[in-house]
C-alpha cells in the first residue's frame, strides 16, 4: 500500500515539474529543482542490547523540493516552494524493537506560495511558523550530525535500568522546544532593519507566534541570534506558551560558541531545556565541536534528560559533507531507578543537488 502511494506520489510531482518547467516565464515562475541525500550508520548500545542501524538523518532528512519566483512591475515579486521528505529508516524512529521501520515514508513538508514586497514578505501555506529554527541558530558547522534538537539521533530508545525498560525515550525526556516548526499558517517577515528582522504567524485554533532575528558581521566576528513566543491558543488545556531562544557567535579564528534556552508553559511542569556548544572551524573543510544539553521535567517532574556529544565534519566538496558524531544520553530521576546511559555512533554523509 505504501510503495503504491509512493509511486503516485512521485508521478504527480514528476507530471507538474514538467508542466511548470515547460511554461513560458512570461507566464508563470522560474522553477528550479533541489534537494539531498543524507543516509547514516548509527551504533546504538542501550547498557542492555547494542545494535547497528542504517538509517536516514533526522537532523537535516533526505528532501527534495520545487522552487520558483518572477519578478513584476512596481517591486512585486511572487514565489513557491513545494518540500518533500522521503526517509527510510529515520534515525529518530527505529528502535531495538525495530531495526527496520519498512517501507520508506513520504510526507510534505512544505507547499506555499509568498509575495513580496517593500514592505516585507508574506507566506502562505504549509512551512516554517515564526518560532521555528529560533532554538537552533547555530554557526557551528557541525549542525548536520549535531545541534540542539537532540532527540533527532536514537530518539525512540527506551532507557533500561538492569535489563528492564522503563518506558522513556531519549525524544520523550529532552527537547529543544523549537516553537511550533512547521505548520498551515499566515506568516509576515519585516525587510531587514541594522541586521534584525521581525516575523510573525497566525495558526489555526487561535495559535500565534512571534520572533526577532538578528544576523550581523563585525570584523572582529559574526554574531547570528533568535527569540520567540508561540502562544497556544485554544489547542491545548494544559500548554499555554513556548518561549524559544539562541545564540551564535564565529570568531575569524574559527572559534564559535552557541547557547540556546526555552521553555514551555504547561500545567505543573514547566519543562525548559538548556544547550551549549563550543566548535571550531580549520582548514577551510573541517569542523569540530563539543556539545552539552538538558531537559528537566519533561517525562516526569524532576526527571532530567542529558546529552553529550562529540561531532566531527568534513567538506571536501562543494555540497558534500562526510561527518561523525558521538553522543552519550542520560537519564536522571528522582525515583529511585538509576537508568543506564545510551551510547550512540553515528557516521554518515549528505550529499545536496
């Protein structure tokens, strides 16, 4: 039954690619075609079963996507974007349970359309809210193989404690809180005023969120930084608000250091996350980076998610990258069980077109 959808699916994108690319630009806009590859092997030892997996990369998928824009008269500008995800063997979702997820899973990510103007831009559609990505700035370098969204690599392993499982995973004890990723909304960016741009998006059931970005070089170093508030509206009783926010700074040496803190306003936990990073990029191809995150009362009040994380990557291309990371998750609670650690190697490439 998949592989049947699959292949619809791929024949109706084939069939308006080609339609898009074979109308005039005097009628519709340029179209272009990218993408990428990002496959992995990943090493997985629970302290009760270790296993390998081959597996696609959560922490940037393999996708392809449409996109196209046509300038008009009087500074208009019009343009789309339609982004698929096809993955087989997420890495966020197979599992000791579960070495093989089966057939690969084809999803939108993206289908909008936006106009601009010089007021700003508007989007339309399924894609990013205003708070997505405001936890994840991040000049590292080493974001394909680790950043802040940490469930992304083994998320759906279970903690043991002496061989018994304890019924949470790495995903469900941490996370970044990233606002409300990628949703059917309205969205607005501001033009760009001394490096900060403002945005903003209304969701359905009265869901709205609002963020402030700033990009800037100084000579001395580039600093990139984000700040957000989703508000949930009437979408949840027990979820009022996420506040999201991160920091980036690249020093000329290739030093770099990245902070992220948010939280999120729920009934009688209030979990929040904190994630630090200290990279450094040489050699014009390599870069290397040290990373310690935390996530308290998220699967329980005073359980505390831990991560820690090595990451190596290397460009020896233009559009290739080969990288390495080692990651360990812990698992704290007040419970009295002392859960074992899950240790995790991940060696892959990704390969954009």
């Amino acid at each position: 039954m998949m592989n049947r959808k699959l292949q619809k699916g791929f024949m109706l994108l084939a069939i308006i690619a080609a339609a898009l690319l074979a109308v005039s630009p005097a009628h519709a806009v340029d179209v272009g075609i990218s993408g990428q590859i990002n496959r992995a092997v990943m090493y997985v030892d629970d302290g009760s079963t270790a296993k390998w997996f081959f597996v696609d990369n959560e922490n940037s998928s393999t996708r392809f996507r449409f996109t196209g824009s046509n300038d008009f008269e009087n500074s208009w500008k019009v343009g789309i974007v339609w982004e698929v995800q096809m993955e087989s063997n997420a890495s966020n979702e197979v599992s000791m349970d579960e070495a093989d997820t089966g057939s690969a899973s084809f999803s939108d990510r993206k289908i909008e359309f936006w106009v601009s103007q010089t007021y700003g831009k508007l989007w339309v559609g399924q894609g990013d809210t205003a708070s997505n990505s405001t936890s994840e700035v991040d000049l590292s370098g080493t974001t394909v193989t680790a950043y802040s969204s940490l469930g992304d690599i083994a998320g759906n392993f279970k903690f043991q404690n002496n061989g018994a499982g304890l019924g949470v995973t790495v995903a469900g004890s941490r996370s970044n809180f990233d606002g409300f990723s990628r949703q059917d909304r309205l969205r607005y960016y501001t033009p760009t005023f001394a490096g900060f741009t403002g945005s903003a998006s209304v969701i359905s059931e009265s869901r709205w969120d609002a963020a402030l970005r700033y990009a800037g070089d100084f000579g001395w170093g580039k600093l990139a930084a984000a700040a957000a508030y989703a508000d949930y509206g009437t979408s949840s009783d027990t979820r009022d608000a996420i506040i999201s926010s991160s920091a980036s700074l690249l020093l000329p040496m290739g030093l770099n250091f990245t902070l992220s803190y948010a939280k999120r306003d729920q009934d009688n936990t209030d979990p929040y996350n904190i994630f630090g990073k200290v990279g450094y990029k040489f050699m014009e191809k390599h870069a290397a980076s040290i990373q310690y995150g935390v996530t308290e009362n998220l699967s329980a009040k005073d359980d505390k998610g831990e991560s820690f994380s090595l990451a190596y990557v290397f460009s020896p291309w233009k559009s290739v990258e080969f990288y390495a990371n080692y990651t360990v998750h812990m698992l704290d609670r007040d419970e009295g069980s002392d859960p074992d650690d899950i240790n995790v190697g991940f060696f892959g490439g990704r390969v954009k077109f």
